[in-house]
C-alpha cells in the first residue's frame, strides 16, 4: 500500500512513542517525514528506527518547543524549506503532567502543561493551516486523549488542556474544510508508551508494574494498547481513504470511554 507516495508528513512529538511509531507507519506507506521534536537524542533514535525498517526513507529532523511560537514558526519554514509542502500534520506533542488533586495541582504546573498540550497544538495549527489553505489542501490529526471527552482524576492541567484539543479541533475543522483540509483528533486511552510507563511510577514508585496492572483491569479488552494500533488511525485519518472524514473526535481506548 502507497497511500503517502510523494506525500509530506508533519510529525510533532516525533522523538518517541505515538509519533515514532505513527512516522514509521506513514514512511513504510511511501510518506516524505518531517520530525519535531525537544529531544535531539530522541529524534536520532527515531530517526535510526525508521531506516531500519524502511531504508532508504527520507526523513528530516529539527528541535523545537512546541509551545514556543518562533521555534513554531522555525520547524513549519524548516519543513517547507526542505519538502516545499505539508500534506498531512500529525499535531502530536504532549505531556503527561503531575498526578495531584486539583487543590495541590499547582498554578505553575498547570501552566507548564497547558503550554505545551494546548498552546503548542494551537501554535501548530496556527502556522500549519496556513500553508494548507493556500495549497489547497491538507490532512490534520491532533492528538487528544480520552482525558480530553471525560473525566479521569488526578490530572487537572492534563484533562483541560486535551478538553481544549478536542475544541480546537471541532472549531478549526468547521472553519477549514471550505478550503479543501480535513481536521480530527485521535483521543487514545491506556496505551504503553514512555508517557504512560511514567504515570505508572507516579502512582506507585515502588511497584509501578502492580500498579499498571491494576490500572488496566478497568479496560473492557484487559490490555494497554500498542503504538502501533494509533498509528494504523493516524495514516488512516492522514490519507485520501478519510477524506469524508471532518471535526471527528475518534476514542482509541479497547471502549474504556464508554464504560461508567
């Protein structure tokens, strides 16, 4: 399958976990990469990841803060610059942020991760969509969280800034679809990456693989998801096969959302 033949693809949060693994998924499909991320070692790594299963794809590399709006508009001229074009923008750097109730949250805690959670996904639909509308068209994936359509506890800044990308999404996909782009959200649940791992060690330094296993067993499927099952949504939603497809807001969860 070639979907992303001659394809740019756009990948923040590229140095790890869901944009490694949604970088791999796209480039095997034929996709030119574009990666951003904080971690220069973490862009190598993916970097190295991805030529070991697709030699010879060709992958581009910056460092920027996502919340910064000039490392913003840097890595968006990077991109254009090298390729000459963005086809498909996989809006995906996060945090997971500390694990406290709201009154021991901590304004400077909250600020940090609405910064990057939240800003940095406007900051990168700000510049991105503008070189989509004038091209005249163009895929986006925001990466929500099933945080971001209920309630989880313990993560204030984490579930207003999600809550916010799923706003975002709705509102721009509504605005940009007369100019020939397509926007939605992926909104994954308990999937075992990095992020994920370190929130285990939040609830229980000495034992964080009890803890995951407790965690989970609230799951209707009894299991974290893999990487690579958001990435197959990604490059679905990221490719012409959804280009019906606008303002969708798209749980990954094993159907945890729907469980009260």
């Amino acid at each position: 399958m070639s979907r992303f033949t001659d394809k740019v693809v756009l990948i923040t949060g590229g140095g790890s976990g869901l944009g490694r693994a949604a970088a791999i998924r796209v480039a095997s499909e034929g996709a030119k990469l574009a990666l951003v991320d904080i971690s220069e070692q973490g862009l190598e790594a993916s970097k190295a990841a991805i030529l070991d299963a697709i030699p010879g794809a060709e992958v581009f590399t910056t460092t920027a803060d996502v919340s910064s709006e000039a490392d913003t508009d840097a890595y968006v001229a990077a991109t254009i610059e090298r390729f000459g074009r963005i086809d498909g923008f996989f809006n995906n750097a996060g945090i997971e942020g500390r694990q406290n109730l709201t009154e021991d949250f901590g304004a400077a805690e909250f600020e940090r991760v609405i910064a990057i959670n939240l800003r940095g996904v406007f900051l990168g639909l700000e510049k991105v969509l503008k070189v989509m509308r004038e091209q005249g068209s163009g895929y986006v994936v925001n990466t929500a969280s099933v945080g971001g359509i209920r309630g989880v506890g313990n993560q204030s800044g984490y579930a207003a800034a999600k809550h916010g990308v799923v706003g975002l999404t709705r509102n721009s996909a509504i605005e940009y679809g007369q100019f020939g782009v397509r926007i939605n959200a992926i909104a994954p649940g308990a999937i075992w990456t990095p992020m994920v791992e370190n929130s285990m060690r939040q609830l229980d330094a000495e034992h964080p693989e009890k803890a995951a296993e407790q965690f989970i067993q609230i799951n209707p499927t009894k299991r974290y998801g893999q990487p690579e099952e958001i990435a197959a949504v990604v490059a679905f939603l990221l490719s012409d096969d959804a280009s019906y497809i606008n303002a969708a807001v798209v749980p990954i969860d094993g159907g945890q959302s729907a469980k009260y």
